[in-house]
C-alpha cells in the first residue's frame, strides 16, 4: 500500500510539474492574442461604436466612414468599459465614441447580464477583464471557473474548442470571430412588430420579477461615469447615442423609467464636459425600417447610419446637450 501511495504521488508531481510549462505557454498565448494586429485599426479610424444589440443593428460602419463598431448583443455597461478601455489603449487614434444611451441601458434588468452569467457573459469577457473586475463577478459555477482558469493562468481546457490556440500553433492570423467579445455591426432583415412581442419586451426591459417597475442600476450608472472619465481622460468626445424605438415600445415604457433616465442624463452631464447626445429614439421613420421594436433591419441601419456620418463628420452642431 505505501509503495502504491508513493507511485501515485510521484505520478501526481511529475504531472503537476510538467503542467506548468505548459500553462505559462498558454498564459503568453492568450496575453499576446488579445493585442495582436486584429485590435488595431488603420489610422484613418477614429471613431469607435460600442454598445449592445440596439447599436449593433443600427450603425453600420461601411456607411460611418472612419469606423469601427464593435457592439455585442446583450452588452452591457460594466463590459463596454473594460473592453473599451482596452481598444482605446491600443488605438490612441481613436477621436470619438458613439455608444448607445437608451432608457433600458441603465435599468437593473442589466444587471443579469453581469452576475447571472446570462448568455454566458463571464467566458466571453474574461480576457479584458483585470484582476478586479473578476473579483467582482467570481463564483463557484464551471461557467466562470473553467474559463478563469483558462484565461488567468493559461489552464490547458477545451483545446478543441480553442481558437485562438490553434492559430497560434498553425501560424495563422486571427480573426475576429476568435474573440467572442469583439461584437459588430449586425445586418438583421425581415419585420417582426407583433403587439405580444413588444409587450415581451418591454417587460423584459422595465419589469421584474414581480411586476413592478425594475428601478435603475447603480452598476450600470457607475459604470456609464466610469466610460465618461476613461474618454475624458484620453481626450476622448463621447456621443451617447439612443437609437431609434418604435413608438408602440417608446408608449409601453413605465413613465417612471423616462423620469429615471433624464436624471441620469441630466446628472452625467453636469459631471462630464467631453459628453455630446444624439437622440434618434423617435426618429421618423417606417415601420418597415424595424427589425422589431427596438432593433433596425438593414435599411433602418442605413437611415441610421447616414444621419451619424452627418452630424459626426458634418454640422457639429447636431449633437446637441
């Protein structure tokens, strides 16, 4: 029995040993991965979008000259700061941020997104966090340990699942579909404004469990001063865009929700000089343009889009306080 416990720990320390070198290589891998070329924009881009699905659907940069969108469903505004923060580092070109500012963007409801790993939040954003931020969303589940491990200390898991590994070992360019947080501009098509669908949604926006009104977030309006500081600080204009809503959603809204959202607008302003806001909720324009009620298809993201390029590259005087 000894000498079979003595075989079992020498088999245990020469793997634990032998697994070391091989977590450091991962470790480099995924450190030199998230600053590689596929971060860094041509010179001419200076205006970076960010937000989650609102924006995503609605600006396309092919239109925004000089731009990159990099919004991702479901984003809220505790991961647009520190994935901002990490491609305004790399891109010191960078002049404006456009990120979308509506009433839902500042609801508890975003929470979730945050410390209920919907839609697997952590296993995403995990690579741009620091050490802090992790701090503040760790927990037990696999969800979170597996790719913390993976992430912070170079845990050899789901090699076959790992892109960015691969690329390495076959000295091939990275892409942006690698990185699961990087976000785009999202070309919907069709037209989907049914009342039951509408009324899901602004449910799902402004009211919790319960049935009463979700109230504001507090993480979310930290988080929104933080992206206002981290701009201001780097000299950075922030255009806090709110994209077009269908009036049937716009009318569904708790009027305690609009109240909420121009204090905070009100308040963010006051503290933040280098902030400008281009409102388009109620922008005039068919239904047809609607992928639903809070989301453009294709030609609503060309409307969209244009009017940006406008009153970003032209009268100024547009984005108004």
């Amino acid at each position: 029995m000894a000498k079979f416990i003595t075989k079992v720990f020498i088999f245990l320390l020469i793997g634990g040993v032998s697994i070391i070198p091989i977590c450091r290589l991962f470790n480099k891998i995924y450190e030199n991965a998230i600053c590689s070329d596929i971060f860094h924009f041509e010179p001419r881009t200076t205006i970076l979008v960010v937000g989650d699905s609102h924006v995503a659907t609605a600006v396309n940069s092919a239109i925004l000259k000089s731009s990159v969108n990099i919004s991702l469903n479901g984003e809220n505004y505790f991961y647009t700061y520190y994935k901002l923060k990490h491609f305004l580092k790399l891109n010191p070109q960078i002049n404006t941020v456009v990120m979308g500012f509506s009433p839902h963007n500042v609801m508890k409801s975003c929470d979730l997104y945050t410390y209920d790993n919907k839609a697997n939040r952590w296993q995403m954003y995990l690579p741009v966090l620091d050490d802090f931020s992790r701090e503040k969303i760790a927990c037990l589940k696999m969800s979170y340990v597996v790719p913390f491990l993976q992430y912070r200390y170079g845990a050899p898991f789901r090699l076959f699942q790992d892109s960015v590994v691969f690329r390495y070992l076959l000295r091939q360019k990275y892409q942006k579909y690698d990185f699961a947080f990087y976000g785009g501009f999202e070309e919907r098509s069709g037209n989907n404004l049914k009342p039951t669908h509408i009324a899901w949604k602004v449910a799902s926006h402004f009211v919790n469990e319960n049935g009463s009104y979700t109230g504001i977030s507090d993480d979310m309006i930290h988080y929104l001063g933080e992206i206002a500081a981290l701009c201001q600080a780097k000299g950075v204009r922030l255009v806090l865009f709110g994209a077009p809503l269908e009036k049937q959603y716009r009318s569904g809204m708790p009027q305690q929700a609009m109240i909420d959202y121009m204090n905070v607008k009100q308040e963010i302003t006051t503290r933040y000089g280098n902030i400008r806001f281009l409102d388009l909720s109620s922008l005039d324009i068919p239904e047809s343009f609607y992928y639903d009620c809070d989301h453009m298809n294709r030609d609503g993201a060309r409307v969209v889009s244009e009017i940006l390029f406008r009153e970003l590259r032209g009268k100024k005087e547009g984005l108004n306080n």
